[in-house]
C-alpha cells in the first residue's frame, strides 16, 4: 500500500513538471523572436533542473524496491483475566439481580428495625449517664451542704459550750467562799472543818466538805457526798 502510494505521488510530481516544462516551452516560443540567446541558456538551464528531478526520482524508487518491508505491527495485547472474569460473570449478575433486589427489600424492614433499636440504645445509654451524672452531681451538694451545716452547727455548739463553761466557772470562782465552820455530829463532838459555801441566787447556799462532790437533790437540798461525810443540809435562803 505504501509503496502504491509512493508512485503516485511521483506520478503526480513528474505530470506537474511535465505541465511547467510545457508552459516553460510556451514561454520560449514566444520570447525566441525577442531574446534567442538568452532563451537558449534558459532552455539549457531547465533541462538540466529536469535531469536532476528525474535522477532524484530514480533514486527514490530504487530506495522503496531495495529497502525491506516494514515489520508488521505487534499484536494486541490480551484482556486481563479479571476482564474476562467479569464478562462472563456478568449475564449471571444480571439473572440475579431481580433476586438481589427483591431480597434487598425483605431485608429493609429489618434493616430500619435495626437502626432504630441502635437509636434506642444510643438514647438509652445517654440518658442514663446524663441522669446518673447530675444524680451524683446533685448528692454531692447535698453532701456537700450537709457536711457545711453540720460542720457549722458543732462549730457553734462548741463555742456555745465553751462559752457556757467559762461562764459558769467564773459564776462559780466568784461567787464561792471557803470558811471555817462548827458542825455538830450527832455524837455532840465538835468537828472544826473547811467548808465551801457556792451561793445560788436561786437556791441559797450549798455548803460541802473540802471536796467539791455535791449536788441539788430533788427536795432542794445541798446534798454533799464526801468519801468520809455524808451531809444534808436544807436551803438557806
């Protein structure tokens, strides 16, 4: 094909010089009467131009009958496997697919009953944990409120205390006197003693012996019970 080609196209190229040389002929016919000489040279000129197309022409053809033929193209490489793999599986995939579908939409159901017990869960679990969080944040302030009430409530009981403490031992260093005192006991001895007399605005005076273990009975009387005495005396007032 190739080379039909070539000599065509050489066919062309020498008609279209045949045309030129013709023209050219024409040119020097008519200029012969004018310029002879000069006609001549040109005429000289041109053969020799057509000498060397014709020689360029030979030259080519020798060149396309000795040259060897082209090599012939490679052939196409072949599909892949998993091509092939694929167009056979594929009137296979195309028998099934009603089957797949029609399958696909049993399982919708339950596919939308499945998502929507994960929402439960999910909603579930975050409501528990948001319950439980401010269930544990509210009991540790209550905790935490109790724990300041109870820890300010003995506070001031403490002071209460303490304050009643220092209160009544200062009522009791300033308002009681030692004296000397003349007892008699039932055996008409005399018994010369120290005795504490703690005067009461409301009870009068209690008077007990050197050690400081008395008390008010329920008839207003200064019960003094000492390891060595035991003494009643009634109110004075």
């Amino acid at each position: 094909m190739l080379l039909l080609l070539l000599l065509l196209l050489l066919l062309l190229l020498l008609l279209l010089l045949l045309l030129l040389l013709l023209l050219l002929l024409l040119l020097l016919l008519l200029l012969l009467l004018l310029l002879l000489p000069l006609l001549l040279l040109l005429l000289l000129l041109l053969l020799l131009l057509l000498l060397l197309l014709l020689l360029l022409l030979l030259l080519v053809l020798l060149l396309l009958v000795l040259l060897p033929p082209p090599p012939p193209p490679p052939p196409p490489p072949p599909p892949p496997r998993l091509l092939l793999l694929l167009l056979l599986l594929l009137p296979l995939l195309l028998l099934l697919l009603p089957l797949l579908l029609l399958l696909l939409l049993l399982l919708l159901p339950l596919l939308l009953l499945l998502l929507l017990l994960l929402l439960l869960l999910y909603y579930y679990y975050f409501y528990y944990y948001y319950y439980y969080y401010f269930y544990y944040y509210y009991y540790y302030y209550y905790y935490y409120y109790y724990y300041n009430y109870y820890y300010y409530y003995y506070y001031y009981y403490y002071y209460y205390y303490y304050y009643y403490y220092y209160y009544y031992y200062y009522y009791y260093y300033f308002t009681t006197t030692t004296t000397t005192t003349t007892i008699h006991s039932d055996k008409k001895r005399i018994h010369t003693m120290a005795a504490t007399t703690t005067y009461s605005p409301y009870r009068g005076a209690c008077m007990f012996y050197k050690q400081p273990l008395f008390l008010w009975d329920f008839n207003h009387n200064c019960s003094c019970l000492s390891p060595t005495h035991i003494f009643r005396s009634p109110v004075m007032k």
